[in-house]
C-alpha cells in the first residue's frame, strides 16, 4: 500500500498483529523521526497506526522531507 496525498499531506495507514507489534513500529519511526528532525503527525488504536506527513515551516505542505521520512518509514515495514 502506497503513502497516500491529500489534504496536503501524505497519509498511510498500517494495521499490525497486535498493539505489541503496533508499538514496536511507532518506537521505530520516532527514533527515525528524532534523528531526521522531522516529526509525524499520528494515532494509534490498538493494533492500527495511522501517520499524516507534512512540514509545519513550509506552511504544512508535502515537501521532499516528508517525502524522505516516508521512504524510510517503508524500510523499516516487515516484509510480507
């Protein structure tokens, strides 16, 4: 499943195993997040995480920071 743009924004939403496995992932990308100073949006019930990427300072449009926080979110996904 692809990232998704709308609403300026660039959306996807992942569906886990189980809230463990949800939280592992949200662990991951807020370490990718830190380290890229780039920060998602995002919510999380359960086993469901749903991310909104925009940049705040370029006046919450899609630019290619978002762009590149979502190439490497995908790398970090479990391969099916």
């Amino acid at each position: 499943m692809a990232w998704e743009e709308k609403n300026d924004a660039l959306n996807h939403k992942f569906e886990f195993k189980n809230f463990r496995e949800a939280f592992a992932f949200m662990t991951q990308v807020a370490l990718i997040a830190e380290k890229m100073d780039h920060h998602p949006t995002w919510t999380n019930t359960y086993n469901k995480v749903e991310l909104w990427l925009n940049t705040h300072d370029a006046g919450n449009k899609v630019t290619d920071k978002d762009k590149k926080l979502a190439a490497a979110i995908d790398k970090i996904l479990p391969k099916e």
